[in-house]
C-alpha cells in the first residue's frame, strides 16, 4: 500500500496531529516513528517500526519504499549547527530531493530563506497548527493534492527499489565521526563554484588508515545537498601523469582528460573546457597518487597542473569544475595530529619524500598562490587526522541511527575502544590520543549490519 515518510525534528511531534489527521481523512498512510506520543491509538493505521529488527535498517528502507517523503521543517532547520543536531533529518530531505518524491511544509514561523540552501527554492505549504481553523484546512488541502501528486509521480517513474542505495549508509557508518572541519572547506568551495563557477582545485592527504577513499563518498553525498536542484556532481577519475618532466605535465594531462572524456578528434584545451562545460553540472576530476610515488619533483608537476586549470578557466565563463588531487600516505600511528606539524611523520617504504616534506611544499605553494592573487588557487584541507574520545562521545551524541539499548551499547563499544590495555605500559593511551578511523570503524562496524 503507498505511504508517505514523515520526516521532522523529534522535538516538533506535537505540532504534527493536525497533518496526520489529515492524511488518513483523505486516505494516505502516514509513517512516523512514536505515534502514540501523538495520542493515536494502536489500532490506527500506520506503517510501524517492526519489533526484533534494528531501528536504523529499518528507516532505511522505508525511505527507499516510501512513495513521498513530507519534510516538516521547522525554525530548528535555521540553525547554524543544523547538520550537527539533526543530520538524519537533512539527510532524509536531500534522499527524497535526489529520488524526485519530496514534499516540503513549514509548521511554524520559520523564513524558508534561513533553511539549507538547497532547499529555499523548494514550494512550501504553511500548515502550523497555530493557524485559525479555515486557514489550516485549506492549507493541508493544498498540500495533500501536492503529495499525491508526487506520489502519482513516483508511482509512474516505476524505479527498482531494490538497487537504490540506503540514505544512512553512510550516516551510520563509524567513519564519519569528525570530518567536520574538512567538509566544511569542500562544502564552501562547492557553494562558491554554485554562486560564481569556476575552477576550484582541491589537495586532500590522508594515511591509508584514516579511511580517505570512505571520506571521498562522503563528498559525494554532500555535492547531492549543495547541487540538490542539479543531482549532485559528475565525478570522473583521471590518472595522474605520474614522473613526466613538469614541462611535459601540460600535453601529457590533456591526453588523459581526452581519453577519459572519449571525445572524437584531437585533443584540444577548447574542446575540454567545452566538454565540462556541457555537462550542465559541476564536475568533479579525482586524481590518487600514493605517497611513495611523489617525486623530488611533484611540486613542479603540481604547479603545472594548476597552471593548466587556469588556462582552462580563461576558456569558458560558466565552467563548474573541482579538480581533486587526493594523496595517501602509509598508515600512521594514532596521536600525530598532537603535534605542531599536523602532518603524520615518517614516510612511504621506498618512497623518495616524506610526509611532511609534501605537506609542507603543499602548504608553501598554497601560501605562495594567495600572495601573488593568482586565478586558480589551492584549497587544502587538514589531513584527516584520528578520532580521539571527544570525537567519539560527540558523535554517539548526535547520530540519531540508534536508540535506547541500541544506544547504550554503541557508548559501551566506544568505551572499550578507548580503554587503555591494562598491561601496555609503553603504547600510546587511545583516551588522550585517539584511535585510528579503520580501528573505530573496526570495531563499530558489526553493530550497523543487518
């Protein structure tokens, strides 16, 4: 039977009785989590929660089965921290924006121009129930014909449920705890490529056991909420044009951009920038090198990489592009993000350069762009470093996949992470240095499968 998703903020559920009297009056089936801390009786017909089933992996796939998804925003949608107190919540909203079957209302004063941004544009139905009688009615009226019709709509689109991904698979993923401070400068460089296009180049470095290609989908998914109206980003991967002479880089980069483009003819700066630009969308071009490939000379390759995306740049005025140069070093040990150089030490076995001697040069070259204002700059994020025991108890905190016994054991799991083995007079204490992002995804991993 077809049933709408009712997503909202837990502290709003008293405020949503009027709009679910209204969906059963004209014979919708709504899904909420609780009702009967509304007041519904038992034998009303809502699609439930099944009992012995994991509370998470049932969410997801009632947003996947859903025939729309109604988001009841809220004035605490127009909080700065939103995406740290109510993540679930937005990321329900841009599941339903992605899959075309979302309906947006307010039900309170809140100003839609406050809400995340890719959802301003977004039709809104004023349904509070603060509203005199007459006015509410016709309300909901509105917006029941708008859910049906998203319903119909969705319905017709007749897409297999079955090879949609979860929204939370990655939400109640471990690896997510504390990448705040990088997505936030990859969330500002996408919002400046929407308002002013571009070409914005990113330098991501991350040890092999900070999960980086984990954090690389969650990028992904956060191109989905900035570039809602336009499904995300394209994304492509391109081989670096690893040890050929920097003054070669130029004509040996445009051979591979040409050949993963499969554009006909001779390679041509002007018909890449035209490719890109035709997309229609921002396009995101992903380089990996491991550290042991960084040459005595990568610098000058980098440099010439960002020379060659600022001639591109000059080629079209609505280019949307993030070129990605993403290096990963040997895992490392926990607790090097303690120290000043905020750089893991050592470096890869057989490698040429160490880690620090590549974050310097990157950080050098970044400082040099800024001061000599030149047309493409570098953005360079902080390595990703461990997760130490605030990241963890903050994250228990504010994920929302789990609760009440599930919870409590998720913090009794995180407690024995963090413990320090009773015998291990000389190793590090994970409560002061924290632990490894595979090691706490490790070992949290097993409570999220079904």
């Amino acid at each position: 039977m077809p049933f709408v998703f009712i997503s909202h903020a837990s502290q709003n559920k008293p405020r949503l009785k009027p709009l679910i009297e209204e969906l059963f009056a004209v014979g919708l089936r709504p899904f909420i989590d609780k009702p009967e801390l509304l007041g519904f009786a038992q034998d009303r017909n809502f699609l439930r929660l099944r009992a012995g089933e994991r509370w998470a992996d049932q969410i997801d796939q009632t947003l996947i089965e859903a025939d729309c998804i109604l988001v009841c925003w809220s004035q605490l949608a127009a909080d700065d921290d939103v995406r740290k107190t109510h993540g679930t919540w937005l990321d329900e909203a841009s599941f339903g924006l992605k899959l075309k079957k979302l309906v947006c209302c307010t039900i309170d004063d809140v100003d839609p121009q406050k809400l995340p941004v890719e959802y301003r544009a977004e039709h809104m139905h004023f349904v509070s129930p603060d509203l005199p009688p007459e006015r509410l009615q016709a309300a909901l009226s509105s917006l029941m014909a708008d859910i049906k019709g998203v319903m119909a709509r969705s319905n017709a689109a007749g897409f297999d449920k079955r090879k949609v991904q979860p929204p939370r698979k990655l939400l109640a993923a471990p690896y997510l705890a504390n990448r705040v401070a990088q997505e936030q400068d990859l969330d500002e460089v996408m919002r400046e490529l929407g308002d002013a296009g571009g070409v914005r180049p990113v330098f991501v470095a991350s040890p092999d056991n900070e999960l980086p290609f984990e954090f690389r989908q969650r990028i992904d998914d956060l191109s989905f909420r900035v570039f809602a109206n336009l499904g995300g980003w394209q994304d492509m991967d391109v081989v670096w044009p690893t040890g050929c002479p920097p003054q070669e880089f130029a004509s040996n980069y445009r051979r591979a951009l040409w050949r993963k483009m499969e554009i006909r003819g001779q390679a041509s700066d002007q018909m890449i920038a035209a490719h890109l630009e035709g997309k229609g969308k921002p396009v995101a071009i992903f380089h990996t090198l491991v550290a042991k490939e960084w040459g005595i000379d990568e610098i000058a390759r980098v440099q010439a990489w960002l020379d060659y995306w600022s001639v591109i740049s000059t080629l079209s005025s609505r280019l949307r592009v993030v070129p990605w140069l993403q290096v990963i070093m040997p895992k490392a040990r926990p607790g090097w993000d303690k120290g000043p150089q905020q750089c893991p030490p050592g470096g890869a076995a057989g490698g040429k350069v160490s880690n620090r001697t590549i974050w310097q040069s990157i950080k050098t070259l970044q400082a040099k762009l800024e001061r000599d204002n030149a047309p493409v700059r570098l953005v360079v994020p902080p390595i990703l470093p461990p997760i130490d025991w605030g990241d963890a108890v903050r994250w228990v905190m504010q994920t929302q996949t789990t609760e009440g016994p599930q919870r409590d054991k998720l913090k009794q799991a995180i407690e024995k992470i963090y413990a320090r083995p009773r015998y291990a007079i000389f190793s590090a204490e994970p409560m002061k240095v924290g632990v490894n992002h595979d090691t706490f995804a490790n070992a949290l991993m097993p409570m999220f499968k079904s």
